[in-house]
C-alpha cells in the first residue's frame, strides 16, 4: 500500500472530536509510542521477544496515528518522507549525521 492510499483510507476509520483532531491524534500518537516502548523494555528486562505480529499491530497503530495527524496538519506522508530524506541525506553528506541539534 502506498502513502497516499494509505492515508486516504486513514479518514474512513477516524472517529474522534474534529475541534480538537490535531490534539487528539498527537496525544493518540505518544501513547501508542509509549507502549512500543514498553514492548521493547520487556525486552530488555526480560529477554523476552514478542513474535512477529505484535510488533507489526504496535507498529501499525504508531503509523495510524502519525498518518491521522499529518493529515489533520493537511501534510502528506509523502512529503514528511521525502523532507526526512533530503534532510538526512544532506546530512550524511556533510558527514553530521550523528550529534544533537535540527540545524546540523
């Protein structure tokens, strides 16, 4: 599936107040993030791998959210990737792709 079928499909399975989507797909976005992370620290504490399938569920609802709230910023997916690429690239490029700080 491509980003843009992907985040067009994303509108038919949105339901939630639309006053308030940009707020409720970030908050939806830091939660879902929160609990990959909590995958991956059983992980590490336990040594204990979750198959295959719960990673791509976590995973996915990670990318459900982003992509409802990059649409609800009336941005496409499309372009946040092709903006990360040229970024990234740049800096490889000038070799700082490691280090802190969005002006690298």
């Amino acid at each position: 599936m491509e980003f843009e079928e992907f985040q067009s499909w994303s509108r038919t399975t949105a339901v939630y107040p639309k006053d308030e989507a940009i707020e409720y797909t970030y908050m939806g976005l830091v939660s879902e993030v929160g609990e990959l992370g909590g995958i991956f620290k059983r992980i590490i504490r336990d040594e204990t791998y979750p198959d295959r399938e719960t990673l791509i569920k976590e995973i996915g609802d990670v990318l459900w959210y982003l992509t409802r709230l990059t649409d609800e910023c009336s941005v496409s997916l499309e372009e946040v990737a092709e903006a990360n690429r040229v970024k990234l690239e740049d800096r490889r490029s000038r070799n700082v792709i490691k280090g802190e700080g969005d002006e690298r």
